[in-house]
C-alpha cells in the first residue's frame, strides 16, 4: 500500500465518478451514497427487505434488471394503484425519473477479471432462503408505459444499487445483500469533482492530494470522449503505473451516452 501515490481503503476504491450530462463531473465517495439517509430500497439474504423497485412477489421491473447504466421512468415510481412512491426516509423528497447505476454488476464484472479458474469460497450465510420467489421473475413495463423508455430524464437524478458488504463479495452465482441509494440532481452539484471537494474530504488525512486536472482529462479522454458507459477498475490493480494518479476511484458511470 505504501507504493501507492495515495492511501486507499477498502471503502474508498467503492467511490464513483460520475460523468453528468451536463458536461460536469460528480465525485460521490461510498460514505455518501450508502448514508442510511439516502437508502430507499435494501434487501437483505435473510430476507428482510425495505422495498421501493422489488415487488412483494419478488419480480424487479425489467427495464432495470440487466444493463449497468440504465433509465428510471415515471412507471418505476408508481405503486400498483398509480400512486407516486415516497422516500422512506425523507419525506420531503418525492423521488423522481433519473439513471438507474448497477454497481453490483460492475463490481462483479471486476470479480471475474481478478479470479481465473475456480471461484473462491465464498460466506457460507449469502444464499437465500426467505425471499418470495416470482414465477414470472419480472415485471414487464405495460405497453401504455413504453413510451417513457425513449424518454430522456429531465434530471440526471441518481440510483445506486449496491452490495451492502462490497468487499465479502465473493461469486458471480451468488445473492448478496443489497440496496439502492438516491441521489437528487441538486446533491450532485454539491459533488462536482475539484480540488476544493477533495479538501474537504482530505479532512486532515494525508494522501488524498490526486492532480484533479489529469484525472480529469483521463475521465474525459478515455470515457467521455469514446462514450464508454461505465466501467469497474481499482487504482490498486495499478501499483507502479502512471495511470494510478489519474485512478483514484473504482466506478466510472458515464450518463451523457443518453441522447435527449
């Protein structure tokens, strides 16, 4: 660790950039997204669950459940009756359509470039047992709701799925205990990626001094301008390359790939 250009845990390698349609640049470290504040939906392997998107049959909307980077439509935030879903935990927030981030298949992806061969062992206490099965497994968008999968959202509001213990993640065949953070576009610009974000993080640790200019040029070279829609690469798969001081975080989700 010492050979890195910045001290890394394991919870700073689960923070994001995200590239914003706006042309802006987001920084959201994993403190920020997995507050309890912010978590509207968890799912847990014993089969507790506090749902917003998972049925109570068990079904996830399909327009979900499958792609890394994805849309939220007015659909995904109605109940059975038509009714806007709420925030569990701000009532004041009336969660709206936005870009549905997978970091679970991201970091899954991850997984299976590190482990070749055999998969490890993996927690004998990850497989479910109590949570309602559907015999569909998904819920399909009603043909009256389609229209809104062509929609670009107004506001790049955010969704985060997220293994709740990323680092005890150990099989891409195996369920692990989830939630799904939300992130208002208002919050975002509270995260723009610049030096003065990182003072305040730094918080009087040392280490955390990366050149915002070339990891933003690394972001825009390698992402924005190819339109690479995410990606999943730790700044430790990088000890003793140039390219680990412009690689400060795990997760690059790049929302401008959607054309209004």
């Amino acid at each position: 660790m010492s050979n890195y250009p910045y001290e890394y845990n394991e919870e700073s390698i689960q923070d994001v950039f995200i590239m914003r349609p706006n042309g802006k640049i987001a920084y959201l470290p994993y403190s920020v997204y997995s507050d309890p504040s912010r978590i509207i939906e968890s799912v847990e392997v014993n089969g507790n669950a506090q749902r917003f998107f998972l049925n109570k049959d068990g079904s996830y909307p399909f327009n979900l459940a499958g792609p890394t980077v994805t849309k939220v439509i007015d659909w995904n935030l109605q109940n059975e009756d038509g009714k806007p879903k709420v925030h569990p935990k701000q009532s004041d927030i009336k969660p709206q359509a936005g870009y549905f981030l997978d970091l679970r298949r991201m970091s899954m992806d991850r997984l299976s470039m590190i482990f070749i061969g055999e998969e490890p062992n993996y927690p004998a206490d990850q497989a479910v047992t109590d949570l309602p099965r559907s015999d569909s497994g998904y819920q399909l968008v009603p043909e009256a709701f389609q229209h809104q999968l062509k929609e670009t959202p107004e506001q790049d509001h955010l969704y985060l799925a997220f293994f709740n213990h990323p680092n005890k993640t150990r099989s891409i065949n195996q369920f692990y205990s989830y939630s799904v953070a939300y992130i208002t576009a208002e919050e975002l610009d509270q995260w723009e990626y610049s030096a003065e974000l990182l003072g305040k993080l730094a918080d009087g640790h040392e280490g955390l001094e990366p050149n915002v200019d070339l990891t933003t040029k690394h972001l825009e070279t390698y992402y924005g301008e190819t339109g690479v829609q995410a990606t999943a690469l730790s700044p430790m798969d990088l000890e003793g390359s140039a390219l680990a001081t412009a690689c400060m975080t795990c997760y690059v989700a790049n929302l401008r790939t959607f054309k209004g």
